[in-house]
C-alpha cells in the first residue's frame, strides 16, 4: 500500500467515525510503520519456551520461565486482551500457579485442566498459625503488619495487634512447642474485647481500632478462619488453585490476597527454598487492590510490607503476574519490581503514560504503542528492547455456572482437611474460667424488630437438621433437586445466623450442622418445631456419644445415654464401663473422672484429638490421679464398630 493510499483511509476513517473502518486503518497504518525503516522498535531475539504470540515483523516471541520468575505486570483497558494473556502464560509455563480472582474469571480453565476452584465459602485459612519452620514471634510481627495495611491500621494500632498476638500465642504455648490447637481470628476478637482499658488512654483507641476491623472480618468470613489449622497451604503449593474472592468484602479481599503472599515466603524462606528456578506462580488481576499507590504514598504507615515481599520473593522462584486497568493507582514498587512489562490497549491518556513511563519507551514508540488493537501489546522484558507483539488468543467458553462447579469440586472439597478451632486451658481461664466446651465469637446483635426471613429451600433444610442432627451435610443435599440448591440452602442459613458448620473426623471428613440459638428461637416461634435432644454439648460431642453408645450396642452390649452422670454407660454383665468424650483438655473432665474412679466403673476417656488426650493425662498426673485405672482412646477408634477397642 502507497503512502498516499494510506493518506486517504486515514482521512475517510476520519469522517466516518466508523470504528470497524477506524480499527482497519490503524492496522493499515501500523503495518505500514513496520514496512518502513522509521519503525522504532529492535528485531526480538527469542528468550524461552513461554509464547505469547508473533511480533508485527512475524517472528514468533517467548519470554522464560526466568523472565516470570522475576515477575510480569500487564496493564490494558477492560477487553484489551490482559485475561486471554493470564491463560496462555498458565497453559505453558508448567508450574503450579494460583489465581487470585475477584471476578470469576478463571474457573473456565476447568474446562481443560485439571485445577481446584475453590470458593470462599469453601476455603479454610487460619492466617494465625505459623507457617511450617517459623517461629510463632516473627510470624506475629508479619502478620500484624499485613493485618495493619489491608485493613488501614496506623503504627500505634498495629503495634497493639502484636502485643495482643503475643499475648494470644502465650495463652495457646506455643512459644513452649508450635504445636495445635492454634488461635484463630475468633480467638482474637475474644481477647481483644476482654482486654481492660483505661479509655482516658490513647490505647482504648488503638483497641476499637483493632476491634472493629476484627468484628467486620469475623462477622463477613467468619467460616474462613473458623478452624485452628486450615487446608495444608504446603500441600496447596503443589497444585493449580483458583481462590475465589468476589463477594467478600475489599478489606476481606485484601487480608486474604496479602497474608497468603506473606505466608507463602515465610514458608519458602524457612525451608530455604533460595535459586532454584520458577516454583511457582501468583496471577492477580486487579493489582491496584493488594498494590495501591494510596497505601504506599501514608507517610504514617511506613512502605507496605507487600511491597517489601514483592521485591523478596523472586529469590524463592516465586513469581507474580499481575494486571490492572489503571497503572496510575499501582505502586511505585510493583513498577519496579516487574522485570516484564506488557503494555496493551489503555484508552486513557494518563494510564498510557503512567505504564509507558515505566517501560522508558522514547516518543516515536510511545506514539507507536498509542495505535496498538485489542490483543496487540508492547513488550519489554529486563534490558532487551520493547517489542511489538500481535497475541495469541485462546479459546474458551464463558459458561460454567456455581452449581456446575459445585458438581465438579464438590468430591476434591470433600477430600480437603482443616482441623475445628480449639481453645487451650490457659486460654479459657484468662478469658472464660468454668466454660467446658470452645468458647464461641460473641453474636453481633441485630435490630430486634427484623424478623428473620428465609426461603423454603433453606426451611426444609433447617428442618431436616432438627429432625436428623447427625445427618451429614453431603446426605442432606439429597432433600433437592441438585446439590448446588441444597448448598445455597445451607449457605443462607449460616449467613444469617441459623447455623454453623461443624467438621467431624471420622474415616473420611463429615460435616454436620448445629442450631445457633438465634436458630433455635427461629425454629420454635416461627416453625412452631418442639426442640429435644438426648445428649450433652455442642453436636459434635453429641455426635461421638450416639456413635460410641451405637458401637457398643453393635457389639452386642447394653449402652446408655448419660447413666449415672457418664457420656455412655455401657453394662457388660460382669463388668461395667462409662465413657467420657472430651472436646477439650479441661477441668470438667478431671471432675467427672474423679467421681467415676470412686466407683467400681472401668473409666474410658474418649479424646477429640492426641492433643486432648496427652493434656488430659497431664492434667490426671498434676492431679495425682491413678492413670492406670483409665483407659484412653480416640474417639475415631469408634468409628468402625468391627474394630471396637474393647
């Protein structure tokens, strides 16, 4: 095409304001620009294996892995091409990567590979347990300062979060042994609201600071970190993850997206996982919300420990890819810590020149770059020359709903561990001395005149929980048409207040569901339902009563509920048993063995966890306590009555 053909598709683009006429003469235009010896970019050398697509001049262009390691920011305009870019750099790089996605983007990727979507509503993270090799003192300094800049804590808030951590980690021994149970986010809030103080103080402040941020999270996402050790981030590391975000909360959001990084150095740098290549790769769309400029520019709070991972992390081989619309609200830091830059489509001029700044493109391709389509991008890894880079797509439909990602994950949910919340006895003497079970968050109190409203979806579900209380939640999706209703059943339950999900471990994970009290007062006035249960405690102890007393009956034996003051009484003809379940390592439980030792009943302790069971023997010692007159087991030895260990 001659320069005076091109003159004149310019013009009459002009006055057509066609933009299919305008998007063909910008093509027109840079093709040209490449014919000619003004062009202003260098020939690409290649550099590894990861293809991003053909350069205006036909050659084909690929960064290394390397050159991800290093990190890679993408900024362009909504539509320009930055989600097409994230899946072809996933489906080639050959390293675990986990997508932190706020808006549903990636759960597509099912469609061809094999990776865990993972709703919040499904993911388990206690963000207060260290990370494997780190001690619970540097990890109560790191957190707080991730804690403080995703939630905007200033310094003298901040600092009165990690004397309360400390004071957490005392009241749990781990400075003595890193060992579970571990506090959670629950935990804190409880011990934050406990806490004394002078509000002629400036730390009363610092308090409700802290308090309020604690109420939010714990009331929004409270299922998260309701646990004492969530899924093995460890064992995470070693598969593709989508975490999906999108409903929670931006503080939420950003607590989650930041104390994940954070814990995933930790661990890398504990295990000294230095120079060994890519291992693994972050993809976050929407930087500005873990990188904002805002955050990075308040004098107050010092540079964002974010910021100071992102520089770090690359020596562990662990890499970030992130995009956003506008690099004007993207740290300094990420700018400068992104070895490769990709410049795609940004229609505002001071987005353009914010990105372009930072690659140090000269004016002529500056005004190149300007001209650039949808799926066209400048590139410039490290030193080597900005290029031109005409993308590849990828092909993938649009259309995976929740419930058909509820029918695919739904058997790797199940299979995925955490270990329930738990409090220590140091713990509960300083906050609630007497209490024999785990002490619950405080209910946040609702305006007493709204009624609580529900679906008959989530009624029948309630039902169906008062009438079989040890049902497994699995077995109660059965009640409907598809197992995506019976969970958004479930999940309006919890989210207003009903229920709470409790886990049990049997051979495999079980979970049941338990009546709040806002629930129970529900269930009578409004479902007019008579309430009774045989049985003690929270279900979960109510639970492991039925299936030890079952057990015994299985075996041929007479069992009984709450005979003579014991969990299960168990008559054996010549001989007679009673079996304590212990939740918890407390004082409750020494009582009942001291009552039941006066007696001529063989004493079985059923413990939760070994954890319950060594303190308990501890306890017995301190006590004096003939510890060969009690036997000890674990309540999952009752699991299978063929291997009753009698």
């Amino acid at each position: 095409m001659s320069d005076e053909e091109v003159r004149k598709l310019v013009l009459a683009a002009g006055l057509s304001g066609n933009d299919r006429v305008q998007s063909s003469v910008r093509k027109a235009v840079l093709s040209k620009a490449v014919e000619s010896a003004e062009y202003p970019f260098d020939s690409v050398h290649l550099s590894g294996h990861v293809e991003l697509g053909e350069t205006f001049q036909g050659q084909a262009f690929s960064l290394s892995e390397d050159d991800l390691a290093k990190h890679l920011l993408a900024v362009g305009q909504s539509g320009s091409g930055k989600t097409t870019l994230f899946y072809n750099l996933y489906s080639q790089v050959g390293r675990p990567s986990w997508f932190f996605d706020l808006k549903q983007d990636y759960r597509h990727l099912i469609q061809r590979d094999d990776l865990l979507v993972l709703p919040w509503s499904e993911f388990k993270f206690n963000p207060l347990r260290p990370p494997s090799g780190v001690s619970p003192r540097r990890w109560a300094q790191v957190f707080s300062e991730i804690f403080g800049y995703s939630t905007a804590l200033l310094s003298g808030s901040k600092n009165y979060l990690l004397k309360k951590l400390i004071e957490l980690y005392r009241l749990y021994g781990l400075f003595d042994q890193v060992s579970g149970p571990f506090p959670s986010l629950h935990e804190l809030e409880i011990l934050v609201r406990s806490d004394g103080i002078n509000y002629a103080r400036a730390s009363a402040d610092y308090r409700d600071r802290l308090l309020n941020r604690l109420e939010a999270l714990n009331l929004i996402a409270g299922s998260v970190f309701d646990c004492s050790q969530g899924y093995s981030i460890e064992e995470l590391l070693q598969r593709d993850v989508v975490f999906e975000f999108d409903g929670l909360s931006r503080d939420v959001q950003n607590l989650l997206m930041e104390a994940l990084f954070a814990y995933v150095y930790e661990y890398r740098l504990a295990q000294d996982h230095r120079g060994k290549g890519l291992n693994h790769l972050f993809f976050l769309d929407e930087g500005k919300q873990v990188f904002s400029v805002y955050k990075e520019r308040q004098d107050a709070s010092g540079i964002p420990e974010i910021d100071v991972l992102t520089a770090k992390m690359r020596e562990f081989g662990e890499g970030l890819v992130v995009g956003d619309q506008e690099a004007s609200k993207l740290t300094d830091s990420i700018k400068a810590n992104t070895h490769t830059k990709v410049l795609l489509t940004v229609g505002d001029r001071k987005q353009f020149d914010a990105v372009a700044g930072s690659m140090d493109l000269s004016r002529r391709q500056m005004r190149f770059a300007s001209e650039l389509g949808v799926g066209e991008a400048v590139v410039r890894a490290g030193n080597r020359g900005p290029v031109p880079v005409k993308l590849d797509d990828y092909e993938l439909e649009k259309d995976l709903s929740d419930e058909e990602i509820e029918n695919r994950m739904a058997k790797e949910w199940a299979e995925l561990d955490y270990t329930e919340r738990e409090t220590t006895r140091r713990f509960r003497d300083k906050i609630a001395p007497g209490r024999t079970e785990k002490v619950e968050e405080p209910e946040i109190l609702e305006d007493p005149e709204k009624e609580v409203e529900l679906t008959k979806e989530a009624d029948c579900l309630l039902k169906d929980v008062i009438e079989n209380p040890f049902k497994a939640l699995t077995q109660r999706y059965d009640l409907f048409s598809s197992r995506y209703k019976g969970n958004k059943a479930k999940d309006e339950l919890v989210d207003k207040g009903i229920l709470f999900e409790r886990q049990v471990k049997t051979g495999d994970r079980k979970k049941l569901l338990e009546l709040t009290d806002k629930g129970r007062e529900y269930a009578e006035n409004s479902l007019e339902l008579e309430l009774k249960h045989r049985g003690r405690g929270g279900v979960v102890h109510r639970y492991w009563q039925h299936r030890i007393k079952d057990a015994f009956e299985e075996a041929g034996w007479h069992a009984f509920l709450e005979k003579f003051d014991a969990d299960v009484y168990v008559n054996m003809g010549n001989n007679e048993l009673v079996v304590e379940v212990a939740m918890g390592d407390n004082p409750r439980e020494i009582d009942h063995i001291k009552k039941h030792l006066d007696t001529s009943f063989t004493v079985w302790i059923a413990a939760r966890n070994k954890e319950v069971l060594d303190g308990l023997k501890k306890r017995m010692n301190e006590e004096g306590l003939d510890t060969d007159r009690v036997a000890f087991r674990l309540v999952r030895d009752f699991s299978d009555p063929e291997n009753l260990p009698v």
